[in-house]
C-alpha cells in the first residue's frame, strides 16, 4: 500500500527535504507541537494502493502554520480523479473555524455529459465527503463548500474532441482535537481518499455509509 510521505511546512514550499533551505528547517523545528504531530500523521498514513499522493507547497497566508498533499487515483498511466488537501493551524484559535485546526480540500474529476446534466449531483457529491468522514467515525465541525460542474464544447480544429464535463469539490471543514490537542489526521486523509476513489468511480475499500448515493462509472480514463 502506499504511504503518505511529506514534509511539515509553515507555508513555504517544498517537495523533499532536500528541497529544505536552513530557515525552513529552522520554522519546522520550531512549529507548535500538535502541527507537527497532525503532519507526522499525515506523513505516515497507509492508503489504498490506486492512490498517488506527495507533497506540495502550502498557502503562506491562511494561517500561521500549513502543509499540503495533492494526490491522483491512477489506473496504469492515466489519472481518474486528483485533488488536493491542505491542513492549516492557527495556535490562537479562528472565530469561523471554531478550533485550532482546518482542513480544506479540492477535489476534481469528467463524468459523462449526461451525469453532468443530474439535477441531483451537486448533493450527491456532497454527500460523498460527508458520507466518507461518517463511515470513519470522524468528528468534524463548521463544514462548508461548493460543488461546481461545468462542460466543455470544442469548435474549429478542436471540434473532433468529445463534449467534456467535469464535477468540482471544494470543501472545508475543522477536525475535532483528541489527545494533546491533535486531531486524527490520519483518519481525515483516508476519508479524503476515499471520496477521491469514489468520485473516480472505484468500489469502496471496506463498507461504507449506506447514506452515501453511488453514482455510474465516470468518463474514461484522462491521460497523465
């Protein structure tokens, strides 16, 4: 199975340690202790093995302390679905979020025209983040998102190309702290990768909350 590897950041980027300039370092070293163990969790989680996750740089300005992983659900050498989670810390506390901590994601993937056209989607696919964070037994609080469809239709020389749609998640929501005011990072991410893995219309890893509608498969496969 994959592993989940990172690196903890404040806010500026890199993707290895040997990326690391001596002030990162230094900032890493320094970060608030529940930061660094919600990242060390992030970091050492065990996902299902069609998912490709690394790190990425963080935002600088949405809180004090943030890290980054983005993450595709591949099929050979072509993606289904990708997205993006970021974790944000503020040791000061945020009126909206309500915590300390937050996580906030992006979530994309086409579907076929006709899905696209569902007057239910938006809902359904709200229901797969909820549905995911539920069938963990996660506690969050303060959620909030858009889900966004939108076609695309090709004319002159790129009017061979097929009608395209594609279904959009952004989403944020404030995990609840356990021990040492950490919450269970790990956990978070695999339910984040399980409504990755069913937006790409692959069959849930173990059983799931029955709430959760399952949509047809959709379009194929995209290139990398």
């Amino acid at each position: 199975m994959a592993a989940a590897q990172g690196r903890m950041s404040d806010g500026a980027g890199g993707m290895d340690e040997a990326k690391d300039t001596g002030k990162e370092r230094r900032e890493a070293d320094t970060a608030p202790l529940p930061f660094r163990a919600a990242v060390d969790a992030l970091r050492t989680a065990r996902l299902r093995p069609q998912i490709e996750i690394e790190p990425t740089p963080p935002p600088k300005r949405l809180a004090p302390y943030s890290y980054a992983l983005e993450a595709a659900v591949v099929d050979g050498d072509q993606d289904l679905a990708d997205g993006r989670l970021v974790l944000l810390h503020d040791p000061a506390g945020h009126d909206a979020w309500r915590g300390t901590f937050r996580l906030v994601t992006l979530v994309r993937a086409e579907l076929e025209p006709e899905m696209a056209a569902d007057p239910l989607l938006p809902e359904v696919c709200w229901s797969w983040l909820t549905g995911a964070l539920q069938a963990r037994g996660l506690t969050y609080g303060e959620p909030s998102g858009t889900v966004t469809r939108a076609s695309s239709h090709y004319f002159g020389g790129l009017s061979a190309r097929p009608a395209a749609s594609q279904i959009e998640i952004r989403a944020s929501w404030t995990p609840r702290e356990g021990l040492g005011a950490v919450p269970d990072t790990a956990a978070h991410l695999a339910s984040w990768c399980d409504l990755l893995a069913q937006v790409a219309g692959l069959p849930p890893a173990g059983p799931g909350d029955a709430s959760v509608v399952t949509l047809p498969q959709r379009r194929g496969p995209q290139s990398r």
